[in-house]
C-alpha cells in the first residue's frame, strides 16, 4: 500500500505523530502521478523541487518541536487558477500559458500556514468555463474510473488527481457546478461553500457574482479540514464575509442523521434523469432513512427560471473580464470558451443589472420557503450518466449548449442562490461510474451539511471504493 | 439600405452567439416578468451579504 491511499486526515496525523515524514508522503505523491498521470492528464504541471523544500521544512519544524499545522506536511495540487508569486498560472488556457503573478492567492497562503506543500497545477478546463473537463490546450483530462469518460468539469484535474490518489485533496472553483460536477463524476466529496464563504484574492475570475473556491477530497472529515483552513474574512477581499467560520472539523467529527430532516427535491431535478442514477438517489435517500434522518417531499418551485438569471449574470460578467482579449487575440481561445463568452456580450446592461438587483429577493424567498420545511435539501448533483469524452467533444458545434445544459442542470440553480452544496457519492455505481448525490443548506451552513454527510459516509462507506487503475 | 455598422467595433464574433444570446435573452426576460415585483425601485443588489446573514440566522437550527 501506498502512503498515497490514505485519507488526507491520516497523513496529517501521521505527519504529526511521527508515523513517517512529509518527505516520504511528499516522494509517495511524486511517484504516484509519475505512474498515474500519463493514462490521465489530471496534472499539468509538478513542481517537485518546491515540494519537496516545502516537506523537508515541515520535518525540520516538527523535529524541533514546533507546530505543524493542521494540515502539516500533507501534499496539495491545486486546479491551475490560483496564484503564487513568481509561480505559473495558466488558468488551463494559451492566453495565460506564460502567466506569472506577483501576488500570492489567499487560500494558497492559508493552505501553506496550516502546513499543506504545494505539489503542482491541475487541469481544467479553458478560464474555467466548461462542464466536460475538455481543454484544446492542455490535452482532455481522463476519468480514472473509466478513462474514456469524461471527469466533469471545470475543476477537471482536481477531480481526477484526487480519485487516482496523485494528491490528498484539491482546490477546485465552482461558478455552475465546476468543484460538484467533477467531485460527483470522478466519485469524491466536493463541496461549493455559501457565495461570501472562501475569500477570492488571487484567484482567476470567471464571473464574480457566482464564483466560489472550495475543496475535492475523498472523505468528508478531509473536506472540513480543508475548508477550515480557507474559510474566513480576508481584508485583501471586501465580499468575503466577515462571519466567523464554524467549527467545520468538530462538525465532520460528530457525525449525525437523528431527527434531521432531509427535503427531497423532485420535479425539475429528476426531468431528462437517467432511471439508474435516480435509483442511485433513492439508494442514497434510503440510507439516510436508515440512519435516522426523516424524509420529506418538498417543492423547490422552477429551478429553469433560476438557471436563466445565472445565465443573464454569468454571460456578461465573463464577457466583461474577456472583452480585450476577446477583440486583440481571438483565435487564441478554444472554441466552446469563445462561443459561451460571446453570448455575453449581447446581453443589455437593464437585464445584468435587473438579475442581479432581483437576486437577494430570490434567494430569501427560496430558503424560506423550503428550508421552512426542511433542515437539508438533497437532490442528484447531475442525473444522466457520465458521458464518453468523445461524444461530448464537440467544441461550439451544434448541441453544445445542451451539453453543458445537460450535465450542470442540478448544480447551476445554487450559484445564483448564494446556497452551499456538497456532493457526495451514491452507496453504488452505475454502469461502472459513479453518482452522486448533492446536499444543500442555508447560508453559512456548511458545519450541518458535514455533519450529516459524515453520518452517511460511514453508513454507506463510498470512501473505501478504489477506482480501477492501470500504469502503477 | 441595411446598417452595415457593427453592433461592436472591433469584435469577430460568431453571428451564431447573436442568435443564441437573443433565445437566452428572451428566457431571461419570460423569467423575470414571472418572478420580478412590478418594480424594483427600492431594492439593492448589493445587500446580499445582509441577505445571506439575517437568512442563517432567521433559518439556522
């Protein structure tokens, strides 16, 4: 066994504890996406001597006796978004394959003081706009389940490195499912926390009013301990919010199901559903049931008209960020990303502004009407099951909107709602892939959406599912 | 005679993205006639943090 296959928790205990090093983890990861990477594509860029440094640094704090961290010595990659001083940043795309900022992001910097080693850059999809995990530059990212599949997208690589067990854990941002859909597809816990949760101070932007930054991991307690470490308000970031954090591990550590009640979504989230994945759902539906928890029916209204205000904030708010480059070096963006900016451009402001001026309303008449009724919300984060990585290669041509209609259908309504999501797996597969189911909450409720989703993992144990991999 | 000015100077942008902004466009403007008060006049976009905080604390157990 690999010290790679364990829990990112149980690295850092032992870490800690002395078990064994951050060098030896650090060497375990290295030669792990050496074996893993190239049937894969989910790691863009190593930089071994960095994390190595930073490992040998750890040890020779703990040897002295000094504190570690929380996450100390445990090796981290990252979707390649966020930035560190003099280091790449591609953004997984051609415009920016040479980008160096002079700024670290805030989340690195809080990864790093709670001891995590930076072990390179993930894959993902062109600016981080596209549901797939395809990338014109950069190469397709493989799904280790089954690697003809697609891995979700746009936290591509997070999805895929973190199931192959080439990291502990990811970064990943989610504007319209981009950290659910890839978690949910490469069979991890993926969480997109409330909209003001996770600061964005160095971090690429896609569209400011719906980006997130939250982690992929393998287990839930590993998802709590990440979120610990970034969660918070950030004065480098005026719409981070200045709510204090909860006690996020301590909730991933109590786990509990009694007396909560779970509101199932019906209707728009089962529309165009494959009949296996929602099995899948009401598997999930009845193992929560089993441990407790009370189901209720409960109706969520018109997620469409929803998914039409995202699109009317999203489209502009991307097209604004890409207008120069979009004018002076066109040719240089892949053909989907440039398809879907455009669009942007053809909005009026009276549209942007009037969905952005109804959105409060919006979000306070959805959670009190359904949170009234329920404590959680559970839906599938995506109902068909995961396409081939041919079929959905597709570029700008004909039925692209509907790919990416079809495939973050379930995960896009939460965005414009500020609500936070975590998707989990099924306690099954379908047709070899995994599914996933999505719970959500109220504002600032990621602590209840953990301590539930805790309660599920170690009924159901997904976590100790191993996708088939081959190259080792 | 057709105005043959481009509705953005400077832009080679796909005459594909006009027909399908003007479908999403539509969408949009369905929703919000079915969702939105008879005016907006006393609301404000950036009151979604006070939104998102009296919602946790009005809904959180």
């Amino acid at each position: 066994m690999s010290l790679m296959d364990l829990t990112l928790a149980d690295a850092a205990a032992g870490v800690q504890s002395g078990a064994f090093t951050s060098r030896a983890l650090t060497e375990a990861a290295l030669e792990r996406i050496e074996a893993r990477n190239p049937a894969l594509n989910a790691v863009i860029r190593v930089e071994a001597e960095t994390a190595l440094a930073g490992a040998d640094a750890v040890d020779r704090t703990r040897a002295v006796g000094g504190a570690i961290g929380p996450l100390g010595g445990v090796p981290l990659a990252h979707k390649d978004m966020f930035y560190r001083a003099g280091g790449l940043t591609t953004c997984g795309s051609k415009i920016r394959r040479d980008f160096r900022p002079d700024y670290i992001a805030t989340v690195l910097e809080r990864l790093g003081a709670s001891g995590a080693v930076y072990l390179g850059g993930l894959n993902m999809a062109e600016f981080a706009f596209g549901p797939t995990g395809h990338n014109e530059h950069f190469g397709n990212c493989r799904n280790p389940w089954n690697t003809d599949h697609v891995t979700g997208g746009s936290s591509s690589g997070s999805g895929s490195a973190t199931a192959a067990r080439m990291t502990f854990g990811a970064l990943g941002s989610d504007t319209g499912g981009s950290i659910r859909l890839p978690a949910a597809l490469c069979g991890l816990v993926g969480l997109k926390p409330t909209q003001t949760r996770v600061s964005r101070y160095g971090v690429m932007g896609l569209s400011f009013s719906l980006d997130t930054v939250g982690p992929l991991t393998r287990t839930v307690l590993d998802n709590a301990l990440m979120l610990q470490a970034i969660a918070g308000e950030d004065v480098n970031d005026p719409t981070a919010s200045r709510r204090a954090p909860e006690d996020y591990t301590a909730a991933a550590r109590t786990p509990n199901a009694k007396g909560v009640r779970i509101g199932v979504a019906r209707g728009y989230f089962e529309k165009h559903g494959d009949a296996d994945s929602l099995a899948e759902r009401d598997a999930a539906l009845a193992a929560f049931k089993g441990i407790g928890a009370e189901l209720v029916e409960v109706d969520v209204g018109d997620m469409t008209q929803i998914n039409t205000f995202a699109a009317a904030v999203m489209g502009p708010e991307a097209a604004t960020l890409h207008a120069g480059w979009l004018r002076d070096q066109p040719d240089d963006y892949g053909q989907q990303m440039r398809a879907r900016c455009e669009i942007g451009f053809q909005f009026s402001g009276v549209d942007y502004l009037s969905a952005l001026q109804l959105r409060p309303k919006i979000v306070a008449d959805f959670c009190n009407r359904v949170f009234s009724q329920c404590d959680v919300l559970l839906a599938p984060t995506f109902n068909i099951q995961t396409p081939r990585i041919d079929e959905t290669d597709i570029g700008s041509g004909q039925g692209f909107e509907r790919v990416v209609a079809s495939l973050s259908r379930c995960t896009r309504p939460l965005n414009f709602l500020t609500l936070p999501g975590l998707a989990l797996p099924t306690p099954g597969l379908v047709e070899g892939m995994p599914a996933s189911i999505q719970l959500s909450a109220p504002p600032f409720g990621e602590a209840r959406l953990y301590r539930l989703a805790a309660a599920y993992e170690a009924e159901v144990q997904y976590h100790q599912r191993v996708p088939p991999m081959s190259g080792d | 005679m057709a105005d043959e000015t481009p509705k953005f100077p400077g832009y080679a942008l796909d005459t594909a993205a006009q027909a399908r902004a003007e479908k999403a466009q539509a969408v949009f403007r369905e929703a919000f006639a079915n969702l939105a008060p008879p005016s907006l006049f006393d609301t404000e976009p950036q009151a979604i943090e006070t939104a998102l905080n009296k919602l946790a604390g009005d809904v959180a157990p």
